[in-house]
C-alpha cells in the first residue's frame, strides 16, 4: 500500500500536480509547494527572457534617424539674367535589422526672367539585412514631378537583392538588382512599364573632413528591346566648420531617358555646389 502512495505521489510530483511524496515510511509527508506560484514566475522569467530578445526589432522607426539639409543657390544678372537653385534633404536610419534612406530634392531655373527648370523628386528605399551575410532584400519606391518633361508626374516602385562586395570603416560598395514598375502618368504614354535594376552605391572616407559619394541605376524597359533610364550621381564632400556641422559639397547629376517624348533631350545632366548642414 505504502509502495503505491509512492508512486502515485512521486508521478503527480512530476505533472505539477501537487500532491505529497514520502521518503520513507514514518515520515510526515512535505508542505505541499504553490505550484501556481512557482508555474507564474516562470512564466514571468520567460515573458521576460523573449522581450528582451526581440526588443531590438520593437524600436520606433521614427527613432535612430540621422541625414542633411543642402541648399545651393547661383545666378547672373546684366546682359543675362539667370537664377538656380537646388534644395535636398537626405534621411538615414541604421539599425541592426534594416537600413533606411529617404530623399527629397526640388531644383529651380529661370533664363531671362522665364522659368526654365521646375522639378520635384522623392524616394524611399530599405534594405533589411540578412544577419551574418553580406545578402540583403531591398524596396523602393520613388516620385517625381517635372514641368519641362513630356509627362507631368512618373511613378517607380522595386525591389530585390543586394550584395555588400566593400564594407569597412572608410570604404563602402553595395551592388543591387533586381526587378519593378513605372508609370507616366499625363504624357504620350501612360502605360506601366516592367523594368530590370541594376545599381551600385560607393562611398569613400578619403580624410577625416573629406567624402567621395556615387551611386548609379539602370532601368532597362522590360517590354520595349534597347529602351531604359538611367540616373547616375557623383560628389565630393568636405567639411568646413565642424562647430555647425557644415559642409561643402560639388557634385554632378546624370538623367538620361531613350524615350523622353515630345522636343525633349534624352540626357539631363547637372553640375551643382551645395552648402550641407548634418543633423
């Protein structure tokens, strides 16, 4: 009988059920333990073992962010009248688990007094990285607005993979491809275009005050054989007062279209000076 009370008690014992076990014959059975109580803190511990672990990835995405607002402004006035300016402002998010970049930029021309540039773009793209691999999956997505364009808005959206083939404290090249959609939207053709990609971004610390910074995309038309954009970019970037966090920056602007309808010029290109300021 004695040898049964045993093993009945020795088994609810282990199912958490409570019950007493005897050592041996005589003695008096234990104070039964809270099994709520004890099963709660576990529970607790654990709660609190997996918040910890995922914490990184509950982090606000309107935290982290760091970027620059640039501002270049050049003119003539006498036998000509010319006026140009350009006005960008770059966001950046790095975390552990993903890498944000957003962009704004308008530019402005007047010849003569008569509007000759007028034209808006906005981008977004995120890459969320693949841990210990240089891999990542990437989106983007992008607006863009011109009065002297054929088409009064274009629309773009991507996405795919890329590669960090340079990664180190002065050096970064990060190769992309991968496949999206465009649209025209108020020109001759307003149609949705399949495009390829295939970009790459570099960037170089060449002194403590001086950066080199490129990046170049090609969007070949998927339906149409030999058609495709491209946006390419290239500046250089010194500082000049480190108390303000301001620097200068010279750079060069390529946009080229193999159809840009109507009059217009397939190759867009512009050089610019620009005062940056971090934040």
């Amino acid at each position: 009988m004695h040898d049964g009370w045993k093993l009945i008690a020795a088994s609810a014992a282990v199912l958490g059920l409570g019950l007493p076990t005897i050592a041996q014959e005589g003695e008096q059975p234990s104070e039964p333990e809270d099994s709520e109580q004890s099963g709660d803190q576990g529970l607790e511990e654990t709660g609190e073992q997996i918040a910890e672990q995922i914490e990184p990835q509950r982090t606000s995405f309107w935290k982290g962010w760091g970027g620059n607002v640039a501002l270049g402004l050049n003119g003539a006035s006498g036998n000509t009248e010319r006026l140009n300016l350009r006005g960008e402002i770059n966001g950046t998010r790095d975390t552990e688990f993903m890498t944000t970049s957003a962009t704004a930029l308008y530019t402005y021309a007047t010849d003569d007094g008569e509007a000759s540039e007028s034209r808006f773009f906005t981008g977004l793209r995120n890459d969320w990285k693949i841990q210990e691999s240089r891999w990542r999956v990437f989106g983007e997505g992008s607006l863009e607005f011109d009065d002297f364009q054929d088409w009064d808005y274009r629309v773009a959206a991507a996405g795919g993979m890329g590669y960090e083939f340079i990664d180190n404290e002065k050096t970064t090249l990060l190769g992309r491809v991968g496949l999206g959609l465009s649209r025209e939207i108020g020109g001759e053709d307003n149609s949705i275009r399949p495009e390829g990609l295939l970009g790459a971004d570099f960037s170089h610390q060449l002194t403590e005050r001086q950066k080199l910074t490129a990046d170049a995309t090609l969007y070949p038309d998927l339906s149409e054989t030999g058609e495709f954009r491209f946006v390419g970019n290239a500046a250089w970037e010194m500082l000049i007062d480190p108390e303000v966090n301001m620097s200068l920056r010279l750079g060069i602007e390529d946009r080229y279209d193999s159809t840009p309808g109507g009059d217009n010029k397939k190759n867009d290109i512009a050089y610019f000076a620009m005062l940056v300021w971090e934040f």
